[in-house]
C-alpha cells in the first residue's frame, strides 16, 4: 500500500492496511496515516484487533532461539567505522549485507501474508470492548469474541507501566458476585482469556473488568488485595 489513506477505505483494501500494518510491513511514512486512520475508523479499527487476533496463536507458537554467540561480535564488526572519515554509512560490505538480509525477511513476511489473506480463515466477530486506562500510565484494552467455549477476551497493553516487582491482575466483576479472578496481564504482549458462560451469568453489557495490582504472581486471597488501577464496563459493539 503507499500514498495517503482515506477514511473507510474499500472493504479489500481495508483488510489489506490493516494486515500489512500488523504484519509492521508498512514504511515509516505510511505509520502516521494510519494512526490517524485507526483513531479516526472504528471498521478499520476493527479490522485491525482482528488481524491481531487471527495472528496471536502464530506469535505465540514461535519459540525464542537465542542467536549464536558469533552474530554480536560480527555485527560489531560490521558496522565498526573503519576510519574517521569511513563508517557504517560508507561501508559497501555492510549495506550489501542487510539489503540481502532485509529482502530475504521481506519475502518471508509477504509470503506468509498472502498465503493468511488467500486463506481468509474465517475469525469470530467482535461483541464488545473495553478500554481499561490505568492510573499510572498506559492503557488495556479488551476486545471480547463469542466461541464455542464462552467469551474469548484478547487484553492488549498501549504504553502501560506496572510498578516494579508488582504484577498486574484482571478480574471479572458482575452484579452481586464478588470479583473473579481471571490471570495477570503482561505489559508488553497481549493475554488472551476465555470468560465460561457461568462466570459471565448473565449480559455482557452488565459486567465490568478491573485491573488491581498485586504481588509477583497475583493475588494470594483469591480476591484484589492491591490498589484497583483500572476498571470499566463493556461497550458492546
């Protein structure tokens, strides 16, 4: 995709920037336009938390593989400047090397993106949000999804903070039920969560999520025992 983006933008091409921006295959100068595009399109928006969603079981079958100990020192190498006049700007070798290097990743990437587009594996639909914004800093948001076995939540993390040696806990909250708890959040990658239908009892626009922060591994009661941070109903879509 390049040049700028309208609001709501054809259906393909809609599911297609929204793919490609989670995929990060976008350019630097593309980013603001659909920044703005997300904040200004609820359907792209959308399109955009099912991309992540439908991409979530690839990012987390992925195991990490730590690098061999010679690829630092020949990075290092690679990028040393050779004299004060000659650097990483000027080094033929090195700009040879990650142009390759970037071609190959792009190709992977673009593959696997049309063999997920060409699928079009069907995803469930979206029923509701939340906007969980934290009082010390960053936000979670919540987008929930009916399945088979209750409502599938999808946490995401934007800029958020939790105080050092402190873990982050979200808990479900009901009419006349005490909070349930329903596990930690991470700050830096989303959680998913699957609410059963009698956790739920009842409409989903009468619940409400909340985050309390707790000790390292969560609450020892069973209830929220640390400051509740955030907390806010569901806005079905």
């Amino acid at each position: 995709m390049s040049g700028s983006f309208d609001i709501d933008p054809p259906e393909d091409d809609m599911e297609m920037l929204a793919a490609e921006y989670v995929l990060g295959l976008l350019t630097v100068a593309q980013l603001p336009h659909v920044v703005a595009l997300r904040a200004g399109s609820r359907r792209f928006d959308n399109a955009v938390n099912q991309w992540e969603i439908r991409l979530l079981p690839f990012a987390e079958a992925v195991e990490a593989v730590e690098p061999p100990a010679r690829i630092w020192p020949a990075i290092a190498a690679a990028i040393a400047p050779v004299s004060e006049h000659s650097g990483i700007w000027n080094n033929l070798r090195f700009w040879r090397n990650f142009g390759f290097g970037a071609g190959v990743a792009g190709v992977g990437l673009a593959a696997a993106l049309v063999a997920i587009v060409s699928t079009r594996v069907p995803a469930p639909r979206p029923i509701a949000t939340v906007a969980l914004v934290s009082q010390h800093e960053g936000v979670f948001v919540a987008t929930a999804q009916q399945t088979s076995g209750g409502i599938q939540l999808v946490v995401s993390p934007a800029q958020v903070v939790v105080p050092a040696g402190k873990s982050a806990e979200l808990w479900l909250i009901t009419p006349g039920n005490k909070p349930a708890p329903l596990g930690l959040l991470a700050s830096a990658r989303p959680v998913t969560v699957i609410i059963s239908a009698s956790q739920l009892s009842g409409n989903i626009a009468l619940a409400e999520l909340a985050v309390s922060i707790e000790p390292p591994g969560g609450s020892p009661t069973g209830q929220p025992t640390g400051p509740i941070i955030s907390a806010a109903k569901f806005s079905p879509l």
